[in-house]
C-alpha cells in the first residue's frame, strides 16, 4: 500500500513499502555522507592553500623586515659618522682630551711647572682658564708666544700637531 513520509528530504515523495523507503534512504545516506567527504576535501584543499599564502606572506613581511634593519643599520652608521665631527672641536680634537706640557723659561711660572690642558665644549681649558686656541693657551701659561701644536702633547708625549693633524 502506498504511503509518505513525513521526513522532509523525502517531502512529496511516495513509497510503496517500508522496504522501498529504507532503500532511499540509505541512498540518500550514501549520497550524503559521499558529499560531506567531497566538502571536507574541497575545504582541506582551501586550508593548504591558505597556510602556503600564509607562508608566502610571512617570508614577504621577513623579507621587508630585513630590508627594514638594513636601511636602519645604515641610518646609524650615519648618525655615528656625524657623531663624530659633533665629538670633536674645530681643530679635529675629540673633546676631553688632556694635553700636557712644561714650561721651559722663567717668566710667568718657575721652570718644570707642570701644566695639563682639557678639550672642552667652550675650548681648551687649564684650571679655570679657558683658551680659544692652542697656543692662546701656551701662550697664556708660559708667558711666550708659542706654536701650540708642538709646545702641547700628550700623555703619552707625543705633540699635538703628530697626533691629531694629518
């Protein structure tokens, strides 16, 4: 005897006998458990897909970042080169160095008076005395005109002209 069922994938459908009605049944079953497998594989597609963008990208950005730290190693490299003329004064002097020198006639000083000199920001500084110029400041403590560069050296006894003139 003909029958529906009230299952809606079978909606307006009708069966002749239960037997016909399992049989579509387990069709239907087959039919979709066979597109789930094919939408898990279509969707498993898409994930390999993406992970191998996502992998593309990410060696991109890496690439970028490494052009990004080179450009910034060689701003630096700028900075430190123009760091250098700020760290020295006019005459090629890196500030704070400390020059040395002896006075050799009896005028201002009695002879062998030690005398050191510091590079400073505001010039060449002994005690409280600041000098525009070498041998303003050989000048100023030895009480003669003096060619700076040769009377002042440093610690290690080298004069100024041999060590910071080329």
């Amino acid at each position: 005897m003909p029958f529906k069922v009230p299952d809606l994938e079978f909606k307006g459908r009708v069966f002749s006998s239960i037997e016909d009605y399992n049989q579509a049944k387990m069709a239907l079953l087959k039919r979709t458990s066979n597109k789930n497998m094919e939408s898990i594989c279509l969707s498993y597609k898409p994930k390999v897909l993406e992970i191998e963008a996502e992998i593309k990208h990410t060696s991109t950005r890496v690439d970028g970042v490494e052009v990004e730290i080179r450009n910034f190693k060689e701003i630096l490299d700028e900075i430190k080169e123009s760091l250098k003329v700020l760290l020295i004064n006019r005459d090629g002097i890196p500030y704070g160095t400390k020059l040395r020198a002896v006075s050799t006639v009896k005028r201002k000083f009695p002879e062998g008076k030690n005398f050191e000199l510091v590079v400073t920001t505001r010039g060449y500084e002994i005690g409280d005395q600041c000098y525009k110029s070498l041998s303003a400041a050989a000048e100023g403590v030895s009480g003669n005109k003096r060619n700076g560069w040769e009377w002042w050296k440093t610690e290690k006894g080298v004069p100024a002209r041999e060590a910071f003139r080329s």
